[in-house]
C-alpha cells in the first residue's frame, strides 16, 4: 500500500520540478518599434568599414544587437592564437570578460579555450559582455548591448535616439609565435534606425543553447530523497487514518 502510494505521488512531485527546469523560455512579444545600430571604426584607425589590416592580423567586424561578431586571419608564417585571459569589452567605458562561442551558455565564470591558428588560416569568434548572459526562472536570458525596443514610449525611443555617439571596445591580445600583440578596436555608434512596423530583428548568431545547466540536474537529484520522504509520510497518514476510523454499525 506504502509503495503505491508513492508511486502515485512522485510524477506529480516530478511534474512541477521539470517544469522548472525547462530551457525555454515564452515571450509574448514586444509592441514597441526594433531599432537597428550602425557602428564606423574609430581606433586603431578611423574608417567607415569595420575591417583591420596591419600585415600580421587580418579583421572584420560584425554587430548584432547584443555581441561582436569577427573574423581573424593569421597573415604571418607563425602560429596565432587568442590570449583569452586577457580579452575584455567594454560599452561606453564600463569593461567587462567575455564570453565566446565555447563559454556562450556556461555558468560561473571560465575562461575560454585556447585556439591555435595556422599560418595563413583564420578563425571566426562571438564575443558578449560575460554579465549581458543569465539563466533565469528556467530560461537563458541575453542584454542587448544598448535598448533595441522603445516598448512605444517616447521615453525609450529618446533614449535609443541618444545613443548615437556610444562607443564599444574590444581589448584582443594576440599571440603570434612567442610575442603578443595588443590590440585595442574601439568603435562608435553613427546611426540608429527604426524598423519598419512588423519587421523582426535581424536574426543572431549564437551557438545550440543547451536545454538547462547541469545545477538545475543537481538540485533535481537532491529533490529525490525529500519527494520519497514526503511520499511514505503521506502514505503513513492515510494508513493510520483509515485504521483508526470506526467501523459503521458498531
């Protein structure tokens, strides 16, 4: 009786904990307007394009609304990689770690793995502000680098209107052979534009987003013991309730 009991209590116990441990998340959409950024290279050089050449390095730059996204080559005979430790972003002056495509959905804080590049090969990289990533109530939320959605007040849109002027950076040390070479792109906002009604933002590129962080599984494990507990408790209580209940006609 005990152990049917239990059996009847533990899938539903089970049933609300998965649906906290689920890795979508819902939204009801946005009414507001999506704005787009238009960004112009500022340092090490001005320009219009986003691209970089110095006879080492080769770069090109792209923005979502929330990351960088860049393509390096490896112009030497040497062997190039990424000094992670060291890599940094900063948005209008507050400087953050990273992450990449390898550390994108990681909890806690790691750095990332290095990667050798050959001579005359090449990489392509997202990086994002570390903080601008959570898992929250059961979802992985992203911040957007600056507001993208005036939500339809004027405040916000003012806001967003504002932002012309903002500046990114990104700190890149470089190893090339033994010597590493600091590099520092810094770049600024020269334009922001509303999207037509109705029109989605421009899609980002991110790597598969795992279902939940290994923590939740952990906090589930140790749920059990507790879900068992509490079934052979309940269990108990209705046992001795229906000993104790008299029999009609006595």
């Amino acid at each position: 009786m005990i152990f049917k009991m239990m059996m009847l209590l533990l899938p539903v116990s089970a049933g609300f904990l998965a649906a906290g441990c689920s890795g979508l998340s819902v939204s009801s959409g946005n009414p507001g307007t999506h704005y787009v950024y238009s960004y112009s290279l500022q340092q090490p050089e001005q320009r219009r394009e986003l691209t970089f050449n110095d006879g080492s390095i080769s770069a090109s730059f792209t923005f979502d609304a929330a990351a960088l996204i860049f393509d390096l080559h490896n112009l030497t005979d040497q062997q190039l990689s990424i000094v992670w430790e060291r890599v940094s972003m900063g948005v209008n002056r507050r400087t953050y770690s990273v992450r990449n495509m390898n550390t994108f959905y990681t909890m806690g804080h790691s750095t990332p793995q290095p990667l050798t590049v050959p001579p005359k090969g090449f990489l392509r990289e997202t990086v994002i502000p570390w903080q601008h990533v959570n898992y929250e109530h059961g979802a992985w939320i992203e911040r957007d680098l600056f507001p993208t959605n005036d939500s339809g007040t004027q405040r916000l849109k003012g806001m967003i209107e504002s932002s012309v002027g903002s500046e990114v950076t990104l700190v890149l040390p470089v190893r090339i052979g033994k010597v590493v070479m600091d590099y520092t792109f810094v770049f600024r906002v020269d334009s922001v534009r509303a999207l037509p009604v109705g029109t989605a933002p421009p899609e980002k590129e991110r790597p598969p987003m795992p279902d939940a962080p290994m923590y939740e599984l952990s906090i589930l494990q140790g749920y059990l013991p507790v879900m068992i507990s509490a079934g052979i408790l309940a269990a108990s209580v209705i046992i001795f309730t229906q000993k104790k209940a008299p029999a009609e006609g006595l």
